[in-house]
C-alpha cells in the first residue's frame, strides 16, 4: 500500500485534493455495509430523504454541485 503523508497531500493542487477524497468516497461506498449508522444518523438520512421526495426540485445535481467544486477551487 502507498502511503501518503500530510505533507504530500498539502502539496497536491486543491483539484488534486478534492479528486482524492472524490476517490476516498467512492471506495467507501464500495462495501456500504462495512459503514455502521447510529439510529440518529438513520433518522437524519431518512428526514434528508423525505424532505427531497416532498421537493425534488429544491437541491441541485450532484454533477452540478461538483462542476461548482472544480470550477471554484480548480
């Protein structure tokens, strides 16, 4: 395994970073059951959940939200 150090990360662009943690994310999600939710976190998600079927339109898409990250911080 790489292993990256602090100091390595910091010196990677903001783009660079933020692709990171993009990749971080998606291993993670890979294995969702190796992620443990409290039942408070369950009843945010599921309140998260019938706030956007009651209004789907009031967020925007995550290819939205990200093309805003890039183009921010990019």
């Amino acid at each position: 395994m790489n292993t990256l150090s602090k100091s390595d990360i910091l010196n990677l662009s903001v783009a660079e970073r933020i692709l990171l943690v993009e990749d971080i994310w998606d291993s993670v999600a890979e294995v969702p059951e190796a992620v443990k939710l409290s039942d408070a976190d369950k009843a945010e998600l599921d309140a998260r959940l019938t706030a956007y079927h009651s209004d789907p339109d009031s967020g925007s898409p995550w290819g939205t939200v990200k093309e805003r990250i890039k183009n921010q911080y990019g």
